[in-house]
C-alpha cells in the first residue's frame, strides 16, 4: 500500500488498469498517481488531452484510455516517474512496457536487462526495444521494454549492466 510502504498495491491498481478491450487495441498509458498532490506536467504534455484533473491541480490524474494512443510523450514529463506505457497487442507471448528512466549505465537498444516490479526486485529478463531522448525532458530517458506478457502489469523499472534469469 502505498501510504505505508512506497509501492502501490494491486487494490489500489486495479481501477487504473485499463479494459481487456481496451488493452487488445494496442499501446496506452497507466498513470500510477494515486495521491492529491499539486502536480500538472502529465496534462500538458498531452497532445490528445488524454489526461484530465478535474478538481484542479491536487487532483489526481484522470486518463481517458479511448482518446490515448499510447504516444508515450507523457512518460518523461512526470517528475513522479509515474507514467507508463502498455502494450499488450506486441506480439502473443510478449507485451511491451515504455517507462521512464534516469540512472546510468544508459542501455543499448537490443541489450538485455534486469526487469523489476514495483519493490525493486528482479522479476524477469528484459531486452530494450527503443531508447528516446528528448531535449524537452533533460536527461529523463524513455525506454521501451519486451517482456513476459504475463508480467506487463508487474514490471515499471529496470537495471542495466546485470544479466539474470527469471524467478
Ligand atoms: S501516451 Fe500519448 S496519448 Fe496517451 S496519455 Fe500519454 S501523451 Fe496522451
Ligand atoms: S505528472 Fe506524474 S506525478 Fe504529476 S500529476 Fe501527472 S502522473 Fe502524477
């Protein structure tokens, strides 16, 4: 739970995992911002005003998932690292998840990586699709990932430069 240890439980994700429909048409985004703080950036920086704050800037995020196509241009604007994009029309067996990252060693598009969940434990093996920089965001990277379908909703960060099989 969130409030008491850091990481978002799975009661508290469920109401922002998108629909079984919905995740079968392709990419979309999942803001996993679930406290009334005063934070907007994910809002302007979509083009598809996707991203909505009702009740003002301490409201929480609310994502249309029909009018989002899964651009992944809100990903590196949320200082929270918060953002993520889901992909589980990628292929039958994998699904993709395109997340923030700001720590070094920065890995190549085609490396391996060490994919963790929420806790910072290593859940699987990763291999990195695509790695975008945008001047917008500074030296906060966006990374595409391939992994497990069956861990797309477990997966938001990774570690390069180890290699390690999965548990
Ligand atoms: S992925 Fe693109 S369309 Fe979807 S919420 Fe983010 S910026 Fe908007
Ligand atoms: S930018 Fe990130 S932390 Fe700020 S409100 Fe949006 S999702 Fe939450």
């Amino acid at each position: 739970m969130l409030n008491k240890d850091g990481i978002i439980s799975l009661a508290e994700l469920a109401p922002l995992i998108p629909s079984e429909s919905r995740l079968k048409k392709g990419p979309v985004a999942m803001a996993e911002c679930i406290q009334d703080i005063p934070c907007d950036p994910c809002v302007l920086a979509c083009p598809r005003h996707a991203i909505t704050m009702k009740a003002g800037i301490t409201d929480q995020p609310h994502l249309d998932q029909a009018v989002c196509n899964g651009c992944t241009l809100c990903v590196a604007s949320c200082p929270g690292l918060a953002i993520f994009v889901v992909n589980m029309a990628h292929a039958p067996r994998s699904a993709t998840v395109t997340l923030p990252y700001e720590m070094l060693p920065v890995p190549k598009e085609g490396e391996v990586v060490a994919a963790l969940d929420r806790s910072g434990k290593t859940v699987c093996e990763a291999k990195v699709l695509k790695v975008m920089k945008s001047k917008v965001y500074d030296r906060t990277l966006t990374i595409t990932i391939e992994i497990p379908k069956d861990l797309a909703m477990s997966v938001r960060a990774i570690r390069a430069g180890v290699k390690v099989g999965r548990k």
